[in-house]
C-alpha cells in the first residue's frame, strides 16, 4: 500500500519553526496504523523571505495527498493563497486548517475560503490523529470525529468540541522524538498550557481555561537535549506565565539549573509582575532567565477593566524594579486602541513605563483576534475592527480612528528614541 503523504505547513518569522506541528508529527505517529501508512513531513516557510509561489513550487515537487496549516493572524493571507492555488492545480488534495486563527470561527473560515476541506476547532493532536485514521479510512466518516468543522453535500457541518488533552504527558516531544531540531534563539519548549486570567483582547484564557503540566522528567530530559547542542546560547519557554505557582517555579528553576549543559539563557519568558518578590526573582536567576516581558497594556483604570485585565500599579512598580536590579532585561507592553483609552491616556500609559525605565517598551495596535470578547461583543465597546487578519483596531467609542493613527505614529518614535537612549 503506497503510504499518505502529509505536509504540515507554517509560514514564520524569519528564522523560526512551528512547535505546534511537531507535536502533530510525533502525537500522531504514536499510532501504528499512522506511522506505518503515513508519511508525515513538517515543512516551515520563511513568512518574511518565502512568497506563495515558491511555496507552490515545492509542493508541486513533493505532491502531498494532505496539507495542513498552522494558522495565524500574521500568516493567514499567505495561507489562503497558497491553499486556493493548490485546489485549483490539484482538485484533490485535501486541505486542514488548524489554530488560533481559524479554530473559534470555523464556519466562516470554511464559507469565505472554498478550498478548505477541514477546520480544527481546539486543541489539535487528538483531532488531527483521528482525522488521519479518516484518511487512512479506519474511520467511516468525519462526524464521528469532534472539534472539527467540514463540508458535506455543499452544506457546513461543525461536529461537538473536543475536550482538552488531561493529561500533557501523552504528547510525546517532538525534540526527544526526532521530529524537530534545536536552533539557537529560536527554540520553543511548553511546561504548561492554559491561563487563569481572562483579558478581553487574549484567546489563550478562554480557550485553554485552568492550567495543565507537563511532566517535569519530560521538561528535565527537553532542557538537558536542547542545551547539549553546542550552538544554543538562548532558548524559549512559551507557558502563558512562568511564575504563577511559586512551588512550581521552585522546582523548575532547580530543574533548568541542573539541566542546562551548556548554561544557555531563557529569554521573553512571561511573567505576572505583579506577583514578584525577591525569592521570584532569584528563582528567575537560577532558572537563567535573561528576559521577561510583561504588561500593562495600559496604567488606565477604566480600560483595564473594559479588558479585564489584572493590574495593580504599587505591585507592578515594584516588580520591574526587582528584576531589573537582579539584572533581568525587561520588556513593558502597551496596547494602542484599547476600549476606555484615548490618545491622551495612551500617553499617560506610555510615559508611565518610561518612568519605570525598563529595557524596552514594545508598542502594538490592538489586533481584534478570533475568539476574544473584544471580538464576540465588541459592540459594546463601539469597536470598528477589520474582519480581515490580522485584525487591526480602526476606532472604538472612545479612541477615533484618527486618535489611533497619530498614536501609532507617535508611539514608533517613542520607541525609537527610548531604545536609542538606553
């Protein structure tokens, strides 16, 4: 029997992989039937370097039966083009979208974009393991299979959501399993999913509520792979926030103490500022964090709870300086465009941070994401966004269009010249 082949695709930043299709691979070929009839391949493109075309042409080449894609709101125009050419050259691949992009708005997703056969609604290494024994016809049809959105006779057909995976041990890792290989910088491992909190402009809170662990042997063996790869001077743990139970952050600053090989630094690990104290911060030095970034979002009390949002100024004051007195860079957040903010409180935001003279301040517009309650019931708020990702603010009831476009100027030579003086 000539086995399946499988592409699964994202397009990234310059230089960086998708964890998120390793774990497909290697959860997948836990199956027998998958591993021995299946060829699944993980394929990255260069978002920044790579256009559509050339994508094309190497599928042309490699002629997958399935393709699926890692969906982003940065990378989803590339993925609809691509995903429309390969329809149109080959009728008969059988096209899958996955992630946070598409998974809370399947239905219209499937409506706006005709060459997609398939949508995953949530967490995908169960649904994309049963999808593939569909393929493999070990399964009579696609409506047994939960948390997907597909086609049938013309019409869409959402199937009832899976739930979350229990327990995370039962994902093998794709770094000890071959599946991915370690490059410096650009290295993402998971010791956690899930968040507690529920800011209106996130899908993370909603959509993984609670937290699960990984195993901690399983993060032990990740950490000692990664760092005895001479070349890793840097690497990334991607958890919603490191530091929210403080025992468990004991025990992991002692594992990737005693894990780390080649001394290589954590950096952009996300932390609740609010919750540091000096114990947290020496725990952040023996894990060697060397970067964390944080919040606010904005100082203003009425937007942070349009956003709900947790922030508590004496606490969060308090934690940029802890850490940068234990010599941990620290990059502040803040949001153009948020609900209840104004060109003026904006400037109160920004000039707030740069009292507190962290590392850097990184400016954003607010992307109106699938899935958040900004997105659900934005009208509440007034907001005027583009259904298009990646979903950029046009104007709220309090923040007019014109507001935000003199704040997003303003806010790039801020950012310029704060970083410049630093």
């Amino acid at each position: 029997m000539k086995k399946v082949k499988v592409a699964l695709i994202a397009f990234n930043w310059a230089d960086h992989f998708s964890l998120s299709n390793g774990y497909l691979k290697v959860y997948a070929e836990q199956d027998p039937l998958i591993e021995k009839n299946a060829e699944i391949q993980i394929v990255d493109f260069d978002a920044e370097n790579h256009d559509v075309r050339q994508a094309l042409c190497y599928l042309s080449k490699e002629r997958p039966d399935i393709v699926g894609f890692s969906c982003y709101c940065w990378n989803m125009e590339m993925v609809s083009q691509l995903a429309r050419l390969l329809k149109l050259l080959y009728p008969e691949i059988q096209i899958v979208l996955g992630g946070p992009e598409v998974g809370p708005i399947p239905e219209k997703c499937l409506a706006e974009n005709p060459a997609v056969d398939v949508v995953v609604t949530g967490e995908g290494e169960v649904t994309f393991r049963e999808l593939m024994k569909f393929y493999l016809k070990r399964l009579p049809s696609m409506a047994s299979i939960r948390g997907i959105a597909y086609r049938k006779n013309g019409e869409i057909v959402r199937t009832e959501e899976r739930p979350l995976i229990e327990d995370l041990g039962e994902i093998p890792s794709p770094y000890l399993n071959g599946a991915l290989t370690p490059r410096d910088g650009v290295t993402y491992i998971e010791t956690s999913r899930g968040c507690p909190y529920r800011c209106a402009f996130c899908f993370e809170g909603k959509n993984f509520p609670g937290l699960r662990f990984f195993p901690e042997e399983r993060v032990r063996k990740e950490i000692e792979f990664i760092t005895s790869h001479a070349a890793i001077r840097s690497f990334h743990v991607v958890d919603s926030v490191f530091n929210l139970k403080k025992d468990r952050l004991r025990r992991l600053a002692q594992i990737f103490h005693d894990a780390n090989r080649s001394g290589a630094g954590l950096t952009t690990v996300e932390v609740m500022t609010e919750s540091l104290d000096e114990e947290t911060v020496e725990l952040l030095n023996k894990a060697k964090v060397l970067s964390v970034e944080t919040g606010p979002q904005t100082v203003n009390t009425d937007t942070i709870k349009n956003i709900a949002r947790y922030y508590r100024k004496e606490k969060f004051d308090r934690g940029i300086q802890l850490l940068l007195r234990g010599g941990i860079e620290v990059l502040t957040d803040l949001i153009i465009g948020l609900p209840g903010d104004n060109f003026f409180k904006f400037l109160r935001s920004a000039r707030a941070m740069m009292r507190l003279r962290p590392t850097r301040i990184i400016y954003s517009i607010l992307h109106v994401l699938p899935g958040t309650e900004l997105y659900v019931n934005g009208d509440r708020f007034g907001l005027l966004f583009d259904e298009k990702p990646p979903h950029l603010i046009l104007q709220n009831e309090t923040f007019p269009y014109e507001e935000i476009d003199k704040a997003v100027v303003m806010a790039v030579s801020m950012e310029r010249e704060y970083n410049l003086k630093l």
